[in-house]
C-alpha cells in the first residue's frame, strides 16, 4: 500500500458512495475503538494500477447540532492526520456552502496533499458549482460522479505523481542506513548529522517572566557546566557553553545566564533588543511561552524575527505544571500557533515545567531536530522529481494565456534551506504558488520549523 487517502468533507457530498466505488467490497477493517476512529472507515482502494488505504469520515450523515459539528471537525482532523492525502469532496450541485469552507480551512492548515474533487458533477447543471469549487483555493478540481464512476481517469491522473512520489520515499526510508547517501547526481541527500566541530548554539528567547532563567538554571543543574561565562563574541552578547544531555550547547545572551553567571550588568531585565541579539548569533531559537499567557505581541514579534532572520525556531510552552485542561489547552495552543504564526508552519511546539523540569528531554530533542532540518540538503535530481508532481498536481497560471513555466529547481543553500527555480516571468507569479510550493517542500521533504527560502529567477 503505496499511500493512505482521507476522503473528506461535510455530510451528504458523496463520500460513502466515492468510498464504496474506490474499495469495493475490499473492506480490510473497522476500527472498532470507541470515540472517533470508530467512525472512520478503512479499506483497501483500488484505481487502475494503483493501490492505497482509503479512510472514509463518513460516520456522521446526520451532523447538524453543535457538538456533532465538534466531533465532524475532530474525525476530519484526526482522518487528515492519518492520511497522506486528503481527497477533500464537495457537491457540485449544490455548490460551495460555509461548511465547506471550514473544512477547506482545515485541510489547507493540517494537509500536506489536498485533491479538490467536486462531486455529483454529471452533467451540465453542475458547472457552475465546478467553477465556483475554485474559490476554495485548493487548486483546480477533480471533476467526479462517484455514482456514475465518471472523473475516475482524472483522480488517477492525481494521484499518480503523489503515488510515485509516497513510493519513492518509502524505498528511501527501507534503503539500509549509510553515513551520507549519495544518489545518481553524486550529490549528498536527505538528512545528514550536523557538524559537532562547534557546539549547537542556541538562545532562550521569551519576554520577561517567561521562565528563560528558571529553564537554564534547570539545565544547568541537571548537566555538567563545562565552562563559566566566556567573554563574548561582541561585548554585548555573552554565551555559556554546556553539555546538555550529551550535546554540547551554546547558550547565547539571555536574562537566566547573566543571574546564573552573575554577570554584573547595569540593566536588570534585559530587554526585547537583548533577546533579539542572541537571535542573531543562535542557529536555533528556543522561543518560551508562559503557557497561563501565551503569544502574546511581544512572543508574536520575536518568534517572527527569529523566522525572518532564517533561524530554527522551537517554541515551548513554560508552566505546563500549572495547567489543569492539558489536552484542551494543547490543542488550543496549536490553533492558535497556526493562526498567529503562519510563517511557522510546522515549527514543534514542545510543552514544559522550566521549575519541575518536566519535558526538557522532549525539548532536548526538538532542538535537535530542528537543528538537523535547518542543515539538510536535497539532491536535485529528488527536487526535480518533486516539482514536476507538484506542477501537474496544481499548474501554475496562465495570465494573459501564456502559462508560466517552472524548469528546474536546485537547492542553493543550507541553515536554512534555501531553494531557485528557475522560471519564465517570474514577476507574474502569485504569492499563493510560492506558498504552496514552499508548504510542499516542508511537507515532501520533513523540513518542519525550518525558514524555507525561495526565489524565482528568470529563464525563457
Ligand atoms: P456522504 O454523506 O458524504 O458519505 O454522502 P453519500 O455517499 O451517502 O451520498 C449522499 C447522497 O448523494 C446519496 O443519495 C448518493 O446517492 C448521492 N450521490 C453520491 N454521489 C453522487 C453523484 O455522483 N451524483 C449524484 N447525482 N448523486 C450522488
Ligand atoms: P525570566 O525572567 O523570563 O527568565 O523568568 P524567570 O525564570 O525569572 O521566571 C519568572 C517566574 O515564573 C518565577 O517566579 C518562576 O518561579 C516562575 N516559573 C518559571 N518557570 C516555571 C514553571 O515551569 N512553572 C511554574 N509554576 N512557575 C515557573
């Protein structure tokens, strides 16, 4: 099974009936756990040559009060989280109505993969509602009548790129482990260990009172100091190196290191420009959250610089030992991460008690992480693959008749990643396909809260 497909959308679009005509009688399994899976539907799909896992979220036909809205917004959530791809349905007859668009605002902020089919599309009464399926901003759609078994050419012609491409990492993922790959180009791919020749260098940024000394004075505790305060790079930004859980770290320029290190300073409570500072000299940014006031302007502004200034960014929420509704606040923060902080897409959200010392493992590790994706290069022959799936799946505009063509695309830089495709009339390229080009890089490549910079550059 190459991939797994989500099909999804509001009651009544057709789901069931696109579901029965992709399975068949191939239902591999139901899940029977109560709650939300129970109302997911699994089974084996098949459309021409290629075979995949097909989650229907078809459970609830009658959601019309409030709470089913809940739980038909929470099993799309979860079906999107198990899938690769969403097929996102809407009908065609009826048109796009508001439900619609909640659904679509979902998927554009959870999905990597989202295919547009626009149901009930037999015949000419539904062109309007084809047309108009466009507004969505989901890319063209998939013109289907899952009850005629029309379109169905089409929604393979879709999925084909996507399947050769969940194929491809797959086989990576099973390739027996080497220091570097090096693939057909001779080039260097995919993840790689960052260099330790020089320790990872890191600031905790957050606005006073966040927590920043009391997290460092707990690493610092639970891990050896290996050196005191050095004198800095500027006179400004001081830094102290350590060994955290095994990694030598260091620390740039915060509150918590200059009481730790009781560095006489003038200025009590450093402040926004000091965080700031140690932004610049950090490869990753830690940005803490006081989880009782969370994103607030002052968060919003730094973690925005952080992104602008190419770093990688980890945001954790402190006081976490303070929270009674854990599960709701988490899923609380998320959205709202996903709102405010949209250029972060991605980024991990790592929950913590600075005082208790609770989740600074997990903190440890996404660190890590988000190091390691900030350093990763991608062969352009892997690139290249990737883009012209991307093109057929959503072809760039055409203005003025004239389609703009996407040649070739190679990855020109590192920490961040930074991409060039070349391109002809770039200048008339919308905003929109740059982020969708971006947002896919992220998701095909597991780039999560890396900046990821990309430029046009101009070839007829
Ligand atoms: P679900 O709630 O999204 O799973 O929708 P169903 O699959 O149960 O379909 C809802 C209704 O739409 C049923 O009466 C289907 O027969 C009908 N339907 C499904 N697909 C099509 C189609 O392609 N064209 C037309 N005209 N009706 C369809
Ligand atoms: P900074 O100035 O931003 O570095 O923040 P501090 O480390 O000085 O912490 C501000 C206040 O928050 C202090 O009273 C800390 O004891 C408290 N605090 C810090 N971390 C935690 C935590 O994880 N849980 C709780 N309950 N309080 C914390």
């Amino acid at each position: 099974m190459s991939f797994t497909l989500a099909i999804v959308g509001r009651p009544n679009v057709g789901k069931s009936t696109l579901f029965n005509r992709l399975v068949g009688k191939r239902l591999a399994l139901v899940d029977d756990q109560p709650g939300v899976t129970r109302d997911l539907r699994e089974g084996v799909g098949r459309l021409g040559d290629l075979r995949f896992t097909v989650i229907d979220t078809a459970g609830l036909e009658d959601a019309t009060d409030e709470s089913l809205q809940g739980r038909m917004r929470a099993l799309t959530e979860r079906a999107v989280e198990m899938a690769d791809i969403c097929l996102f349905v809407i009908d065609a007859r009826a048109g796009v109505l508001p439900a619609d668009e909640v659904f679509a605002d979902i998927l554009r902020r959870k999905s990597a993969h989202v295919i547009l089919a626009a149901n009930k599309a037999e015949g000419a009464a539904a062109d309007p509602g084809v047309l108009e399926a466009y507004s969505l901003g989901l890319g063209e759609p998939v013109r289907l009548s899952a009850e005629h078994g029309e379109g169905m050419a089409d929604l393979h012609a879709v999925l084909m790129p996507l399947a050769d491409m969940f194929e491809a990492r797959a086989a990576d993922a099973e390739a027996p482990e080497t220091d570097v790959a090096v693939d057909e180009e001779g080039e260097t791919d995919g993840p790689r260990l960052p260099t330790r020749e020089r320790p990872l260098q890191v600031a905790v940024v957050g606005r006073p009172n966040a927590g920043k000394s009391t997290l460092i004075n707990t690493v610092l505790g639970e891990d050896r100091l290996l050196t005191g305060p050095e004198a800095g790079i500027t006179r400004d930004a001081i830094s102290l190196s350590m060994d955290w859980l095994g990694t030598p770290v260091r620390l740039f320029d915060t509150a918590g290191m200059r009481k730790k290190a009781k560095v006489q300073d003038k200025v009590e409570k450093l402040s926004v420009a000091d965080g700031l500072r140690a932004v610049k000299f950090a490869e990753v940014v830690v940005v803490l959250l006081d989880g009782q006031i969370p994103f607030e302007q002052q968060d919003l502004r730094i973690a925005d610089l952080a992104e602008r200034e190419g770093r990688a960014v980890v945001v954790a929420v402190n006081k976490w030992d303070l929270e009674t509704d854990r599960q709701g606040k988490l899923r609380e923060l998320k959205e709202e991460f996903a709102r405010l902080l949209p250029q972060l897409r991605g980024a991990p959200l790592v929950t913590v008690s600075a005082k208790t010392g609770r989740g600074l493992d997990r903190l440890h590790g996404a660190v890590l992480r988000a190091h390691e994706v900030w350093n990763r290069r991608v062969s352009t022959a892997r690139l290249n693959r990737w883009l012209a799936g991307m093109l057929e799946m959503h072809p760039p505009p055409a203005p003025g008749g004239r389609r703009i063509k996407l040649r070739y695309i190679t990855q020109v830089k590192t920490r961040p990643p930074g991409f060039v495709v070349m391109c002809s009339n770039p200048e008339k390229l919308p905003e929109s396909y740059r982020r969708y080009l971006i947002n896919g890089l992220r998701e095909d490549f597991d780039m999560p809260g890396t900046p990821i910079r990309l430029t046009f550059r101009s070839q007829a």
